[in-house]
C-alpha cells in the first residue's frame, strides 16, 4: 500500500513502524472473512482491511471524526485478521500506535471516558476488583441486564495452597480480575504442578494487574507504570531461571509483549525482554507432562474447548489446549469457526454490550453444536462472558486436570 505519512511522523521511530505496517498490506481482504466486527456488521470499515484504510487516511491527513473513532473502538483486538493475513500485516501493533494519535483527533467523548476509568478503577488492581464485585453483588438488581449476567458468584471455599516443598519453581502472580473472580483456578493450578514436582510460588509486591486492562483502555502511561512494577518485582524469580506461569491466556499474551512495551525505559527494557521472554502459557508448560495428566475427579469428560483469542491468535498456540486435553482423556467435540471471537475481549463486552452479546450467542452455537457436557477454557474474561449465557457450565481447563 502506498502511504504519504507527513514528514514529521516519519522522523519518528513509531511513525516508520506504522509506515512498514502500512506498506505491507496488500489491499487483498483475505482478513475480512476472518474477522467478527466484519462478520456481524458486513460494513468494510469494521473489518481489518477498512481500519487499515481509516488509519492510513487519519495518520496521512492529520484528521479524525468521531465515525473513524468508532470504527476503530468496535475492533476487539482479537487479532485474527493477523493469523490470516498472507502479507504478515501486524494489524495489532499499528493499531497500538495509532490509536493515541487518533485519540488526540477525535477524542471519546466525556460519559465513555468515565465508563473506562471507572472499569480500570474497579478492576484493575487486585483488592479492587475483589471490593468490585462484592459491591455489584450487593447491587446486583440495580445493575444493567447485561452486567448482572455477567457478576460472577460469591467464590466458595479454596483448597490450601501447597507447600514450597520442591526445588523446581515456578512463579505464578495472582493477577486481578480472575483472583477475586475465581481464586480456585490459581490454587487448582498449583496443586497441579506440585503434583508434577514443581513448587508455585506467588511473587512478593508485584502489582497485581499486568497491565492489559489499561492498555485495551487507552491508558498507556498506567499500563506502563503497571509493566514497570511488574518486571522489578518478577525480574529476580526469572534471572534465578523460574518460567513466569500466567493461568489467564490475556494476561500472559500482555506479559509477553513487555518487551515492546516497555522498549523506549532505560532502566527496565532488558528486564522487560527478559519477563516476557519467561512467559510459559500453561499449555507449552504442561504439554512435555501430558503422560502424567488425566481428567480430575468428577470433571464432565465430553467437552468444548473454547480457544480465547489471546491463546490462539496473540501465543499462537491454535489447536494445542484442546490437543493436550484429548491426550489428557477428554473426549473433546469438534466446534466450527474456532477462530470467531466470543465477545469478550477484556473490557470491550462491557463497552459494547449489545454486539458482545450477539457474538456470544454465535459463539456458544458452535460450541455446543456437539452437545458437550461443559465448556473448557483458557481466560477468565471468555469464562465469565461465556457463563453468562451457556446451558451447559463454562470452566477454565486447569480446574478439570489433575496429576497422577
Ligand atoms: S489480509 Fe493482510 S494484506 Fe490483505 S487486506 Fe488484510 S491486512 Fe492487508
Ligand atoms: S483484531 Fe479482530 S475485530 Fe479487530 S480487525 Fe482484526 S479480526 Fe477484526
């Protein structure tokens, strides 16, 4: 593609990035029929290679209006047009970059700005999110119909926590939303790998969140304070050869771009590449185990597996969760169109209600198209979303596994 980036944005290194991203699309729309704004809207400004164009034409011209906004506020950030796209365009990356630009262009208006720095409030640092969603438990028939569906239950007990019993550790912060929402994930998770001789350990004063929530949020600069905190406090587990084990597929494809992130930081950008460079999904962690995994006691056996976006598409590891189960003795059902986003996509189904209720509707229509007795997956953003409206139960993968 051809591009006329002014003068003053190609002398800056994000300006000639953008520009190499741009220039690599090849106008050939092959990343439409991948995506699910394109899919449900069949509008070409709300596919790829429209936002392609609306960036391009918004970074040449130095304007913006509220629709260019709009178009680009409805994209999930699910990157399958990436997985798609034979040119390679780093769709998500120039995203990344233009987004703060167009911002400054055509800036969201005031009531969506409240709604997103009341969502970071609330959720993105660990104590918080807890207090959050006890709040809304309490308020819970005040709340919007679609937020109430989605307020996850009073957590029940948690099993304890193993022991540091064995030298081999791994290091497995507690994150924020899935900590509140469901701390058996993590403690499952734990109890799993000690099985396998490997200790988890909690990291001391890390903060919390890993940061994606800001990020998808436009809040670069709190992404970024977060990342900076999170990489001192995990850097010492990770120079002393710990794998940094993320059990929410959302938060560990964030931890792994780091590097990325925090590239321009004087003090911390090697620190950063050597945090995301540990980042081991649970599923690399456990494939070379598989031979000592087996279904645990009482877990359904005929299962879907829901492949979050962030596992698939941002890790890159399509087809493997649901491999490793079937190794494991699950008899898993096939599931059509496993790349279609289920709406979810950190804060985006709460921002966009409506449309993320339709693409859950289309997504739990494949996943049960089989008849599964549950739901298994990989991100507590898709658990929670899901399980709002599935007919069957919707649980993360770590819980159904045991070591034997
Ligand atoms: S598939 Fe790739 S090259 Fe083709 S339009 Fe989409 S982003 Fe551009
Ligand atoms: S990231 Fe997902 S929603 Fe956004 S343009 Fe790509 S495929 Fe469409």
């Amino acid at each position: 593609m051809e591009t006329h980036l002014p003068e003053a944005l190609r002398a800056t290194p994000e300006g000639r990035e953008m520009e190499r991203v741009l220039r690599a699309c090849v106008h050939c729309g092959f990343c439409n029929a991948a995506c699910p704004t394109y899919q449900l809207l069949g509008d070409e400004t709300d596919g790829p290679r429209g936002r392609i164009y609306l960036m391009k034409a918004a970074l040449e011209a130095g304007r913006a209006g509220p629709a260019t906004r709009r178009h680009l506020d409805r994209c999930l950030g699910c990157l399958a047009c990436e997985a798609t796209c034979p040119s390679g365009v780093r769709y998500g990356r120039l995203l990344e970059l233009a987004r703060p630009r167009i911002e400054t262009l055509a800036p969201t208006p005031a009531p969506q700005r409240l709604l997103r720095w009341l969502v970071r409030r609330a959720f993105a640092r660990r104590g918080r999110a807890a207090a959050a969603l006890a709040a809304g438990r309490l308020l819970r028939p005040l709340l919007p119909p679609a937020l109430r569906r989605t307020l996850p239950p009073r957590p029940g007990p948690v099993p304890p926590w193993p022991g540091p019993r064995h030298r081999r550790r791994v290091l497995l912060p507690a994150g924020c939303v899935q900590s509140a929402a469901a701390p058996a994930i993590d403690t499952a998770t734990a109890r799993l790998l000690d099985g396998l001789g490997l200790s988890a350990v909690r990291p001391e004063g890390d903060g919390g969140c890993c940061g994606a929530l800001s990020h998808h949020l436009g809040a670069t600069g709190e992404a970024r304070a977060l990342a900076r905190r999170n990489v001192r406090a995990w850097l010492p587990y990770v120079e002393a050869g710990a794998p940094l084990v993320l059990t929410a597929s959302g938060c560990a494809a964030h931890v792994r771009a780091y590097g990325e992130l925090l590239a321009d930081d004087p003090a911390l950008a090697d620190g950063a590449r050597q945090v995301a460079a540990a980042v081991r999904d649970p599923v690399e962690l456990l494939e070379p185990h598989a031979a000592r995994l087996r279904p645990a006691a009482g877990a359904p056996r005929r299962i879907a597996c829901h492949e979050p976006c962030t596992q698939r598409h941002a890790l890159g590891l399509a087809g493997r969760l649901e491999a490793l189960l079937a190794r494991v003795g699950f008899e898993t059902v096939p599931v059509p169109e496993p790349h279609l986003c289920c709406g979810s996509a950190g804060a985006w189904s709460l921002l966009h209600p409506r449309l993320a209720g339709r693409l859950r509707a289309r997504k739990l229509e494949r996943l049960t198209a089989g008849t599964p007795e549950a739901i298994a997956t990989a991100n507590i953003g898709c658990l929670l979303h899901l399980a709002a409206a599935a007919p069957v139960p919707v649980r993360h993968w770590l819980e159904l596994v045991s070591a034997g």
